[in-house]
C-alpha cells in the first residue's frame, strides 16, 4: 500500500485539501491589511490602518469582552457540572445511564439553531428577560459535554486505589478530591475548558436567538458588520487577531491532550 | 510523590477535626447513593431543565396559534403550523426541507471524499512524527471565526474575487461571472469548507487503529490495493465515516449563517427557522420547521447508528 507512488499520489491529495483548508484564512489575514475597503483580486495593496482603526474602535473591543465574560462563566459552570457527571459515570454503575449519556451529547449532536430556538420557547414560556444571562444558560448546556467527555476519559484510566489509599490513610472526601484525585485530573479540566472557552467565544446559532437587544457578542457584532461594506476589512483585522490569539490556546490544548491517545477529543463537539 | 508525603501530613491534621466538612464526607462514604446523587443531581437537573423541557416547550409552541393582529402567542391547539408545511404557500416549504436536505447529504459526501485521501496520507502515510503537527493543522482553522471564515468564500466567489480574476488571467473568462456566489453550489462549497475538519478527525481517528498486519494479510492472501481498500480499511474506518457524517449532516441542517453570506435568495431550513424567530417573528411555525428539522435528524441518526452496527458485526 505504501508503494513510493502512491505514496506520492496521497500526499499530492493531502497537499491540495490542505490548500483548500488553508486559502481562506491565508485570504482573511491578507486582507485585513486591505489599503481600500473593496475585497477584490488583484490585491489593492497594503495598509496597516484597519488595525490603527481596530484599536481605537471601541464597539468591537466591548464585544469582545463580553464574549470573555459569558464564554468564562459558561466554562465554570460547564466545569462543575461536567466533571460532577464524569465522575458519577466513571465511580458507579445506575439506572439510566445511557439516557444520561444520551442527554449530555445531545445538544453536540443537534444543530446550534434547535438548542437556541428551543431555549428562547423556554425563556419566552417563563417570561425571562434576554440577557447575558440567557445566553450564559444556553452555552452552558453545550459545553458540559467537552468537559465531561475530557474528564470521563481520564478519570477511566485512573487507578481507584489511589484515592482508596488516600481514605486508607484517614483522609475525608474532601481531602482526597483536593490533593490526590484534582492533581491528576488537572490537565483533562484544562483542556476540557479551553475547549469550552472557545466553542463559546465563536458561538452564533446558540447565541443569535437568547441574545438581549444590548447582548452584542463578538459574533453578532461581526455578522452586524457583514452588512456596512465599510468596515470589512476591520472584520478581517479582528478575525485576524483572534486567530493569534488562540494559537497558542490550540497549542496548549492538544499538549494537554498528547496522552490521551485520541487526539481527536480536542474538537470532538 | 513528594506531593502525596506532603498531602499526607495534611491529611492527619484534617482528620482529627469533627468540623462539618468532615461530617459531611463521611456521611458520603457511608452512602453510595448520597454521593452519586450529589455528582449526578446538579447536570441532569440542568440538562432537564434547559434542554430537555426546552425541547418540549418547542413542541408545544408548534402546537400553539400566534395571534393575527397582536403577534401574541395563544395557548390554543392547532396543527395548522404542521399542515401549512405539507401544503401551504405551494409547497414552496416541502421544496425548503428537500433543498435542505439534499444540500446536506451532497456536503456530506464531498467531506467524505475530501476527508479520506488526507486523514489516510495523514494516518498511514506520512512519518508518524509528523502526525500531531498535521492534526493540529486540520484543527486550526476550527479556531478561527467561523463567520469570517463564511464571509471569505464571498471573496473568493465573488465577481471582482479571486477566482474571476484568475480565469480571467488564464482566458477562459472573458468578463466576470456571477456564476459562482449566491446560489447552491457556492452554499454547498462552504459548508465542505467549514465542517471539514469535523469529517477529517474521526476518519483519522479510526484509520489510525487499524494494525499494519491487516493490510499484510489481505496483501499475503493475494489482494490488491483496490481489494485491500474496500475489503478492509473501508470497512474498519466506517464508525469514523459515521460519526463525521453525523456531525456534518446535523451542522448543515441547522446552519443559517452560509446561506444567509453566500446562498442569496436559496431558502433553507435553517434560515427558515431563524427567520420566524426574528424578522418574521411566526415563533408557532418556526418552531414547526424545528420539529421537522429534529425528526429528520432523528431518523438520519437512526439509519446510521444501525449502519453502524450491521458494519461492526
């Protein structure tokens, strides 16, 4: 199978899906650096100002932080309730198990659109205000599964008798969590919150619908901006940015990951 | 280990202490059932809670009436939201649901041959010193702005974009076209784009597994490459296939931000949803699109995880 040419038949077909992967983005930090305000080919030439623009524009920077603000909470509540579920699945055996795996995977698997538009039928039922607060609920619901998925692959290759000892040696529960089973967990909570983090600082399908007229998140203001041909090229500077800025997030992540065998947990949503 | 002698002094000292935490532990170990109450309560409540009777909620307003005159939800029964999709307005809806769901299943497919020759070159092929560097890299555009990463195809399609531009280079353009945005096809070739990463991971994920001697074998008995692929790495990569599949499926389905960049006027469903719960503000009828939209990929999910698991026998 590994002949030399098929081995250069793959990797020419590795190269161009690569291409295709890579176009787009090669495209979006070009013309973030746009002397005009038209994205058309041939390249315009070059500017640095839709960055000079950037920094001094404080729609886009307020929107960015409150992104921060619900991506942060809704990673500390996705954290204690996902690492709470992992252990109950790796520490005991109960009735409904696969219906509560199922129901912790579900808002993965199901379209971002389904979860929005039936959270907004909820919080239209109830009478709740939108708010920073609905939209914390709704990404909340879809990133207990990162966590979990993170925790509960770890938690299945640790020993048991360590945190046995632990109790052996007169340890309370407490304690035990605390110093023995947290540190080695560490790094799975982590990586499970970066991923958190990330999914929901992009999130729009969710977002667009529990949104609160003043709830402007980095996505919607950058779908707003789609519509003003004038500030294109800012969107492509902040696209630019943020993709800098997660960088070394990915690094992180798939560093923390490197022993978990499966890779592949890092974008397994 | 030095971490356990030092968490051990600690943990005499705690010991002696009748303070409420302990009190509380112990009462945990003695009780299973306290415990796995306690871990299980908080995420099932809130799953329960915020999706599943969400859900439910969405069933019910399919089933409700939206005032003419106030746009104010009544609570009164009605199946008119599900029968205008069968025969309303033409059945301009029932040609949204097929365009939906033949732009998903054409997605799908293209990711899966895009996603096949890369995740083998990457699994099989390449130096396996390699593979995180090249994992990584289908990985980091998932990083990026989705939308921006939408919006990207529209200079790339557009008619001053980057693909005229060349073909007008090379001459088999004589003017731009305008052929190549806002219609079908440029919605299909932007989905491929975004979701193909979700495609690429798990095939590589399942063809990574598959030990060396299984090719040998198949190549000892006298098979060739052809054989060898769809006897046996086809078919030990097919949970990889699947389970890309349904992510790609289920995305495509529900997206209605490519549609709305680069789809034009081409309706679909996810559009359609987002339109009724904003602009057109018909929350009874949205959510019946919904409801159509989440027993389609209900029955989507069943075909498959059967496939599935005819495939593992």
């Amino acid at each position: 199978m590994t002949s030399a040419r098929s081995k250069w038949i793959f990797g020419g077909t590795a190269g161009l899906v690569f291409a295709f992967l890579y176009l787009p983005l090669a495209l979006i930090a070009l013309y973030a650096f746009n002397k005009t305000t038209v994205n058309a080919w041939p390249f315009p030439g070059f500017s640095t100002r839709w960055f000079t623009k950037l920094w001094h524009d404080p729609e886009p920077k307020d929107a960015a932080w409150l992104s921060v603000q619900i991506a942060f909470f809704s990673t500390c509540v996705a954290l204690a309730l996902g690492t709470a579920l992992a252990f109950a699945f790796a520490r005991f055996h109960f009735f409904g198990r696969e219906a509560v795996n199922f129901a912790v995977t579900l808002p993965i698997i199901l379209p971002g659109v389904i979860t929005g538009v039936a959270l907004a039928s909820f919080f239209l039922f109830t009478g709740t205000e939108l708010s920073l607060r609905t939209v914390v609920i709704g990404h909340t619901t879809f990133c207990i599964v990162l966590v979990f998925n993170n925790v509960l692959a770890r938690l299945r290759r640790l020993p048991l008798s360590y945190a046995e000892a632990s109790r052996d040696l007169g340890a309370t529960g407490l304690q035990t969590f605390r110093f023995v089973t947290l540190p080695s967990i560490r790094t799975a909570l982590v990586a499970g919150a970066l991923l958190s983090f990330a999914l929901s600082f992009d999130e729009i399908a969710v977002t667009f619908f529990l949104a609160g007229a003043d709830t402007t998140t980095l996505p919607l203001w950058i779908l707003g901006a789609f519509r003003n041909s004038r500030s294109l090229p800012e969107v492509n500077a902040v696209a630019t940015c943020i993709l800098i800025i997660s960088l070394p997030m990915i690094a992180t992540a798939a560093y923390l990951m490197r022993d978990e065998g499966a890779a592949g947990r890092i974008v397994e949503k | 280990m030095d971490g356990y002698l030092g968490a051990g002094q600690r943990l005499i000292g705690g010991a002696s202490r009748r303070a409420l935490p302990w009190r509380a532990s112990r009462f945990l170990y003695a009780h299973p059932r306290g415990r796995l109450a306690l871990l299980l309560g908080p995420g099932v409540l809130w799953l329960l809670v915020f999706y599943l009777v969400a859900l439910f909620l969405l069933l019910l307003t399919s089933l409700w009436q939206q005032d003419v005159f106030t746009a104010e939800l009544v609570h009164r029964w009605t199946l008119s939201n599900y029968t205008k999709i069968f025969s309303g307005q033409d059945g301009l809806w029932l040609r949204v649901f097929g365009r939906t769901i033949l732009l998903a299943a054409i997605v799908t497919v293209m990711d899966i041959a895009l996603a096949f020759p890369l995740a083998w070159f990457m699994a099989r092929v390449a130096p396996p010193r390699w593979r995180t560097l090249l994992f990584l890299a289908v990985v980091v555009p998932l990083w990026s702005s989705i939308l921006v990463r939408i919006f990207a195809w529209r200079t790339i399609l557009g008619s001053s974009g980057v693909l005229n531009s060349m073909l007008q280079e090379i001459g088999i353009l004589s003017h731009p076209s305008s052929a190549f945005l806002y219609n079908e096809k440029a919605i299909a070739i932007t989905w491929a784009y975004v979701w193909l990463p979700f495609m690429v991971l798990p095939i590589f994920t399942a063809l990574e597994k598959i030990p060396d001697s299984y090719l040998e074998a198949s190549r000892d008995l006298g098979a060739g490459s052809w054989t060898t692929f769809k006897r046996v790495i086809f078919p030990l990569a097919v949970p990889g296939v699947i389970a890309g599949s349904i992510f790609v499926f289920s995305l495509t389905m529900g997206d209605f931000v490519a549609p709305q960049l680069v789809g034009g006027g081409s309706q679909v469903l996810g559009g359609a949803i987002k339109d009724r719960f904003g602009v057109a503000a018909d929350y009874p009828f949205g959510a019946a699109l919904a409801m159509l939209t989440l027993l389609t990929l209900t029955v989507f999910l069943t075909i498959t995880s059967r496939a599935g698991a005819k495939e593992s026998l």
